[in-house]
C-alpha cells in the first residue's frame, strides 16, 4: 500500500472483499451507467469553468465517448447496472437526459459561488497514518453572500454520503476553516446545507484511515454480503456472492482464502 484514498476507504468499509477484488485482483468489474454519468458531468463542469466565455458544450460530446470505451469491455449495455426504479432503470436516452438535467443544476449552482480550484490537488500526509492520501476535490471556493471558504462535491446519484469525505479534505487543508457540502444534482433531489467543518481534527481523521490501512496490511477480506450486493461492481467475480454455481470470473478472481482471510 503506497498510499490510501477516501474512494479506497470508502469501498473497504462497505466490503473488504470487493476493496480485494478490485485492488489486489484486478478483477474486471461489471459495466454500469452511474459511472459514465458522473464522469460526463464532472467533465462538462470543469469544460465549462475553463471556458467561460464560450456555449457550453454538449452533453453527448462527452457522454458518448464515455459510454463507447465502456462497450468495449462489455458490448451488451442491457448487462450494465442502472440506477433508477427497477421498471424504469436509467439507461440509454434517460442517462443522457440525466447528464444534462445535472449539468444544468450545476450551472445554477455555480452561481452562488466564486470558484477558486476545479478538481483541485488537497493529496498530503495526515498525522498518524503511514501512507499518504490521495484526495482530488471536485470545487474550493467562496460563498458569494455568506464569504466563507466552500468545498464543494457534485453527487449525480440519489444517495447523499456521510461526511468522511469532505473531513478528509478539510484535514488535509487545515490552512481554512471550510464548510462544505455535497450539490445533488439530479432532478427532484432536495438542496443540501452546507456541513461546518471548522473543527475538524487532522489526528482523528487520520487514525481512521490508519485502521482501515492496518486491517488492509493484515488481509482481512471479509465478504459483506447483504443488500449492496446488487449494485456492486464486482457481483460477477465474487464467491461470496456465487451462491452453488460460481460462475467462471469468481473461481478465477475470488482467491480470498488464499491470498488472506475471508471470513
Ligand atoms: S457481491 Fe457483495 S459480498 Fe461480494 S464483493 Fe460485492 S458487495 Fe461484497
């Protein structure tokens, strides 16, 4: 482990196993439609603030190529995990509306502030943790009105997360008192408030990714089997999730019994 990342914490604490089938295996994770979803729009947002003064560009432009590298690996989109109600997942043209009805809000949304950085660099060291941290934030900048230094996080899911990840990006940037808050972007998702993070404490923050390295180091590759099993990436590639008929991906990528402890 040569350095650590909140989307690495973030995946070993919902499961160990799928943190190991990813990290240590490799493993070729199954396709979805959230990730080229979220990219697209990061990737509009950011066109955008480097080119103010030009038409904002359009969704297809960058959603398309996205969805094309992903074809490559896995040809059949109908095999892709969607969000969305299961009758009406989020595939196809209503993934495309879903990228430019967010690229729309965070255009709204930009209004309210003065952006200093887009996907600004925050990786150090936190005091207590052995490795350190990789951490690429989405927007730094002032509230236009209140004058407060804001962190800002664009969410095109439906799920706001806890607040690990933005304390993780207050704790490498001590040098403000920041508050911050998590901009849902997709229609009908209720406006966020913004989080204080004015007295966040680097020592904290930093035992805990130190005990999520150490159980990492120590090869602790517990299967969570439950409900997030159905939306996770390497559903295909884990024992735990095989049930009688493992299927050819999991015995192949699955050696969690050997490379460590499942259990
Ligand atoms: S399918 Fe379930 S148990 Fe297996 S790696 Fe994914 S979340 Fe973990």
């Amino acid at each position: 482990m040569e350095y650590l990342s909140y989307s690495q914490y973030n995946s070993y604490t919902q499961c160990p196993r799928s943190w190991y089938l990813s990290k240590i295996r490799k493993a070729e994770e199954k396709q979805t439609w959230f990730l080229p979803i979220g990219s697209a729009v990061h990737d509009m947002i950011e066109w955008a603030l480097a080119h103010p003064h030009a038409n904002p560009p359009s969704a297809e432009e960058f959603f398309f190529p996205l969805v094309a590298k992903q074809r490559l690996v896995e040809p059949d989109t109908s095999k892709w995990l969607a969000g969305g109600p299961k009758a009406s997942p989020v595939v196809e043209g209503k993934a495309l509306q879903l990228v430019k009805d967010c690229f729309e809000r965070a255009l709204e949304e930009l209004e309210d502030i003065d952006v200093w950085e887009v996907e600004y660099d925050a990786s150090g060291r936190l005091p207590g943790l052995s490795v350190p941290l990789k951490a690429y934030v989405d927007i730094r900048g002032e509230h236009k009105k209140k004058k407060i230094p804001v962190i800002w996080d664009w969410k095109t899911g439906s799920t706001k997360p806890g607040n690990f990840q933005v304390e993780t990006y207050a704790a490498l940037m001590p040098e403000h008192k920041w508050q911050a808050r998590y901009v849902m972007l997709a229609p009908g998702k209720p406006k966020t408030r913004y989080v204080d993070l004015s007295e966040i404490s680097p020592e904290v923050v930093g035992m805990k990714y130190q005990a999520v390295l150490e159980q990492m180091q120590a090869k602790i590759y517990k299967a969570n089997a439950g409900f997030g099993c159905q939306f996770c990436f390497n559903q295909d590639n884990c024992l735990a999730n095989a049930g009688v008929l493992p299927t050819r991906q999991a015995i192949y990528y699955d050696r969690s019994a050997d490379d460590g402890y499942p259990y």
